[in-house]
C-alpha cells in the first residue's frame, strides 16, 4: 500500500507504524512469531520513510481506555 501511495508525483507523507508495545496492544517486528514486518521496515529506511514506534513515540494508545 506504502509503495502505491508513494509511486504518484506528487508530494506525499509516507508513514509506518511499528507496533512494539505487546502491553498497550499487539507487537511485531521482524522475528515476531505472526505479522512479520522485516520486508517493510527494510523498504521505508531504503526509501526514507517515517517510522512511528508505538512504545516510544506514543502516549496513548486507546484514548478510552480505562486505567
């Protein structure tokens, strides 16, 4: 999808979440056992992409969420 979006000319903000807080909600990464992420994190460092880590870029996950 990132590499449809950014394949048009003109400018685009092209970001990836890596979700690494397994507490707050799900983590993968390239070696998790589901939802590898190893070719997409190699894609955007290449292409100069943003990478958003949820554990450390984050707040908040689930605004709603009860404490």
């Amino acid at each position: 999808m990132l590499q449809y979006t950014a394949a048009g000319g003109r400018l685009r903000f092209m970001g990836l979440v890596h979700h690494t807080d397994a507490v707050r909600e799900f983590a993968y990464d390239r070696q998790s056992p589901f939802g590898r992420l190893d070719k997409a994190l190699d894609e955007a460092t290449q292409r100069k992409w943003t990478v958003v880590d949820m554990k450390s870029d984050w707040n908040t996950i689930y605004p709603f969420q009860k404490k």
